[in-house]
C-alpha cells in the first residue's frame, strides 16, 4: 500500500488577524489567505518536502509582515 500527503492547511493568528495557509505537495503551491481575503499563491519548497509547524509558523510571519507593509503602502498612497 502506498500512500501520500497531498494538501495541507494550517490557520494561524497574528494579532487578532486570522492566517490561512494551503499548502499543495504535489505542484509545491502555497495559498495564503489574510482574514479570509486571497493575498497571495506562490512556490513554496519547505526542505525536505517536510512542511513543520515551525516552517508554518515563519511563512506565517513572514507573509503577515508583507500584509502589514501592503496595508501600510496602500494606505499612504489612498491619502496622496
């Protein structure tokens, strides 16, 4: 018998803003959705084809941070 991982997600929560993560094994694709608005889907490719809670953790992070400055730069362009 054979069997294998094919997706993935994870909900996590930054500050009161809720993180979903989607994580295709077979095309290496990652989904991220923002307080259930589509942010961004790019390739992801976790070491090892090993998707950890510490790598869903940084990629959380780390997309909450570009959250904050895509937030931060649209909100000064709205008062230009």
């Amino acid at each position: 018998m054979k069997a294998k991982i094919i997706d993935t997600h994870h909900t996590v929560q930054i500050e009161n803003i809720q993180i979903d993560l989607f994580y295709n094994f077979n095309d290496g694709m990652l989904e991220v959705y923002i307080d259930g608005n589509y942010f961004v889907r790019s390739r992801f490719n976790p070491s090892r084809q090993i998707l950890s809670y510490t790598n869903v953790l940084d990629v959380s992070v780390t997309y909450y941070d570009h959250y904050c400055k895509y937030i931060k730069q649209k909100n000064s362009n709205e008062l230009d």
